[in-house]
C-alpha cells in the first residue's frame, strides 16, 4: 500500500511529521513493518528534519493475516463499497474478540470478507459495547480508516436509549473526565482521566422513564452508560451503571453519517431503535 503526505510544517522531524498523519496504531504498523519511508522520492531516516511542502512517501507493507478464528454469520449489512461497511450489530455480542470471549462482530466481517477473497484488514471505527446494539461502520483497508481518523471528529453518531425517570431539563451537554478502575473494566466521572462530551435530548417522557437521543464529541469506553447514570438517569437494563432489572441494555446506535473521500459523497444510515 503507498500512503503520500506534503509536510504542513517547517524544520521537524520526519517521525513527528507522519504522527501529524497517521493514526499511533498505523504509524507502530508502519515501523514495526520496516515499511519503505522517502521524502521528495529519496529514503529518509525518520529522525531527519524535513520541511513544508516536503512530500513524504510510504510503501507500507501488507499485514500480517489475523490469527483469530473466523466465524460464519449473516451480516445485517446496511450499506457497502470497495472501502467501507456499515453493519447492524446485535445485542449481545462483542466488537472485537478478547482471549476470555474470542467470538465477535471483527471475525464475523472477516469470514465475509474472506469468502469474497477480499483482503482481512480491517477496521472498526466504532466499536459498540457487547450489550449495545446498533451501527458499526467498518474500513476495509488501512487507508480508509485514516480518512475518518480521528473518527469522533470526523463521523457523526447518533444513539437513542431508554432512562429511568422524568428529566427536568430535557436537553442539555454532559463535559466531564472519564477515568478507569484500577481494578475492573468499570469507568467513572473523575477530575482526570480523558475528556468526555455528551449532547443529549430528550424525545419522550412518560411513566417514570425517558427516550433519549445522545450525540457524541467523544468516543470513551461507557460514555453514554456513564454520562446517563451521572445526571440521575441510567439506562434501562444496565446492571453496570445503572438499576438491576429484568430489561436487556436499551442503548442503540441508530445513526451514523460519515464523508466518503473515495466517491466525494456523504453516507448517511439510520435504523429504528425498537423504543419510537
């Protein structure tokens, strides 16, 4: 794969430059590869200076195939191109596989993608709690990922859940820091840790519970469970953050739109919740 770059900045690093680029995930991939790296068509040692208008080359070497099993499903697939997927994931399974629970959404894509004898490099731009449902979009390709990196700024989402009890103001945004547990997978509202920005609206409030709209400015681990729970509100059904009680996660990623480099076009999704 060749990625092309013109230097934005006078007398920096060549290394520091491509981080300007790149996500960190791709530029450890890059370096890790011992990829081809030329500045004005001659190789470079990233540690050289380059300046602005410098154009920066990358011969990228393909990765390594995924050693996670694959596994056969019927993708509810919403839209598709040469680069990107977007894929209705069910409640009740993960976004990527861990050593503990290795089936996910990621090897269901890839058995797809492998019997139409595609490449299995893939990426899920966001990921979606087990217990959450809703849309995922994907990038076939290294390169269709950078361009909706960071995906936060460069995709919107929509989510729509159902909260306990009647919100007294019925819009509002949520700017606080999200911390992790030392010793658990479980987040809270800190003064430090990473930024977190929820905007939220109330859609409809009846019978001690509320249908919520969030759209995201971050993408946090638990945002939204977290955010909900903060204001007084949990989600229905989350045992985490939330009231124990006999109701599945009513969170759902209902919509997302994102700006296709590739076909100069807009892709806009949306699903019914199951709460309207």
């Amino acid at each position: 794969m060749k990625l092309e770059f013109i230097c934005q900045n006078d007398n920096i690093r060549l290394s520091e430059e491509l981080k300007n680029h790149v996500s960190k995930k791709l530029y450890k991939n890059i370096k890790s590869s011992n990829s081809k790296i030329m500045v004005n068509n001659l190789p470079l040692e990233t540690y050289k200076i380059i300046n602005k208008g410098d154009i920066i080359t990358v011969l990228y070497h393909k990765e390594k195939e995924i050693e996670w099993p694959l596994y056969e499903s019927k993708l509810d697939i919403l839209y598709e191109d040469d680069n990107y997927l977007v894929v209705n994931k069910p409640q009740g399974l993960l976004s990527i596989p861990t050593k503990s629970e290795p089936k996910s959404l990621y090897q269901e894509i890839l058995y797809y993608l492998s019997i139409k004898n595609l490449e299995l490099t893939v990426s899920i731009l966001n990921r979606l709690d087990k217990e959450t449902k809703g849309l995922v979009v994907v990038a076939k390709n290294r390169m269709a990922a950078y361009y909706l990196q960071p995906t936060h700024e460069k995709m919107e989402r929509r989510y729509k859940c159902l909260c306990h009890g009647i919100f007294n103001n019925v819009n509002g945004v949520i700017d606080n820091y999200i911390e992790k547990s030392i010793d658990s997978n479980k987040r809270f509202v800190s003064d430090k840790g990473k930024r977190a920005i929820s905007h939220y609206k109330v859609l409809r409030q009846d019978n001690d519970k509320a249908l919520v709209q969030f759209i995201l400015d971050t993408g946090r681990t638990h945002q939204i469970r977290i955010h909900s729970s903060y204001i007084g509100h949990p989600i229905l059904g989350d045992n985490m953050y939330g009231i124990p009680d006999e109701h599945n996660l009513c969170l759902c990623s209902y919509y997302v739109k994102f700006y296709n480099r590739y076909i100069d076009k807009y892709i806009e999704i949306s699903i019914k919740s199951g709460w309207e």
